[in-house]
C-alpha cells in the first residue's frame, strides 16, 4: 500500500538547497507524517523530513530518509508507541 500524507505542521525555508528536479534554489523541509498498511497492522510515522520545491511542486524524501523509513517498517514492533487514533472513513456521494 502506498503511503498516505498527512497534514503537516513545520516547514522551514533553505536558499542554499537546489531542487532535485528543476535544479532551482529555495527547497522548502517540511515535516510530514506518513501511514503504512491499515486495520490493525496501521503504522503512523511523524515527523519524516520531506524536501519540497516551492517552485515547481516536487516533493521528495532523501535515500537516507527512505533507509530510515524501512527501518523503522522492519522493527516496528520495538520503535513504535502505541497510541489511540481516531478513524474515519469516507463515503462519496451519489452521482
């Protein structure tokens, strides 16, 4: 499954960082949190450094972050705290 985004809540700006796919100045460090699997086996990560380009929208995680991410997948059960979450689920309207 995919992962999903979250909302996120801390950004900060770098001139001195270029974009990986323009090649321009002025990438954005977000701070995200992704979900893995669902139902019992849901896994929340916070707090993943996400680089973003203000200018032409790409988003993207480093190899370093990704290595960090299958860690955290493999040894979940000795990593993660469990807590309560609220789940909702949406139901699209009829057309």
């Amino acid at each position: 499954m995919a992962p999903r985004a979250r909302s996120t809540s801390s950004r900060s700006t770098s001139s001195r960082y270029l974009c990986a796919s323009c090649g321009r100045a002025g990438v954005q460090l977000w701070r995200v949190a992704r979900t893995f699997g669902g139902g019992r086996d849901l896994l929340v990560v916070e707090g993943i450094p996400m680089w973003s380009c203000a200018r032409c929208g790409e988003s993207y995680f480093t190899a370093q972050t990704m290595h960090e991410l299958e860690r955290i997948k493999a040894l979940r059960k000795s990593v993660a705290v469990r807590k309560p979450v609220s789940v909702a689920e949406f139901h699209r309207a009829s057309a």
